[in-house]
C-alpha cells in the first residue's frame, strides 16, 4: 500500500508523516510526501526531531506532487490550505482524508517553545499513523465507505500515546469533495 502525506510546503507536517509511517510501517507499506507547492527544503527542526526519535530521514526532501515515483492508494492532507485544492489527474480514484495539523513551522517564541511545536505535531501525526496501522484492512479493502470514515475517524485524533483525545474536524474536511484531496 502506497500513502502520499500532501501539503502545501513539503517542509514539515508531510515530511514528519512520511519519514514516521515508513519507521512505523509493515514491509510492503510505503509513504511518500509532496507538497501543491514545496519550498524545496525540509525545515532543520523536522530533521532534528526526526533524529531525536531514531528515524531514519533518508530520502526525505521537499518534492512537488507532480513527479511521484508511485501511484498512492491512499491521500492524506496535513494541512487546511491542501485539503481545498485539486489533487493532480493521475491520482485517479484514490481513497482521501484530511488529517490537519497545525504548522510547526509558523511557530514563534524561544527554541524551546519551537522545539514543543514540532514535537506536538509529530506526537499528533504519529498517533494518528499508529491508530491507522492497527485498522484491519484486509477487511476494509473491500469496503471503501468504512476505512474512509475510518481515516476521518482517525484524523480527529490529537496527543500521542495514551494521551489521545478526539477534537472536532477542521473546517477545511468538510471542503471535501470531487477533486479535492481529501
């Protein structure tokens, strides 16, 4: 199965995704992240928390969406200005959701704080990843209307660990239609 973590930069949330689902990931499983509009390079403090976790960054870079080595099967938005726009053609029929995440990036105070924000989203994301990886999808594959609601279910998750919590959908999953990317 092929997952692509989409936003807009490709610098942070999507990268976090990616790098965390394929640590976290059975053989044969594979993310991939892109960006509408990469900034074309990953933001230091992804790297930096990524290492900090022991996952492997390899391979890791800001790329467009237009070049994907691999068709996903799955789409996964992290951020509310991708979930509005209109995934490239070939994509063809996959399977979309919309998980937001605020962006660690547009943090601001002391590294620390900066640091806390990366790491909330990374502890958000990786939450979310875990709770899909445990879906029985052997089940669900023939079933498409119950993993989506499954993979909406999943991106209200918020924390990590036994902390998680369930919030209320951003704004931008109900935008959610036709071509859109979730």
């Amino acid at each position: 199965m092929n997952v692509l973590f989409l936003c807009t930069g490709n610098s942070c949330r999507s990268i976090l995704a990616e790098a965390c689902f394929n640590h976290l990931a059975p053989a044969g499983w594979r993310a991939l992240s892109a960006g509408s509009q990469p900034t074309g390079q990953v933001h230091p403090r992804a790297l930096a928390l990524l290492a900090r976790e022991g996952i492997a960054a390899q391979g890791c870079h800001s790329k467009s969406w237009d070049n994907l080595p691999a068709v996903p099967d799955v789409v996964v938005t992290v951020c509310a200005s991708a979930a509005g726009e209109t995934c490239p053609a070939y994509l063809g029929p996959v399977l979309r959701a919309h998980w937001g995440v605020d962006d660690p990036a547009h943090a601001t105070g002391t590294d620390a704080q900066m640091d806390a924000a990366f790491l909330a989203a990374y502890r958000t994301l990786r939450a979310r990843i875990e709770a899909f990886l445990v879906l029985p999808l052997e089940d669900l594959k023939t079933d498409p209307a119950r993993l989506k609601a499954e993979l909406d279910r999943i991106g209200t998750l918020v924390g990590g660990g036994a902390a998680l919590a369930t919030v209320e959908p951003q704004s931008a999953s109900a935008s959610c239609s036709g071509g859109a990317c979730c």
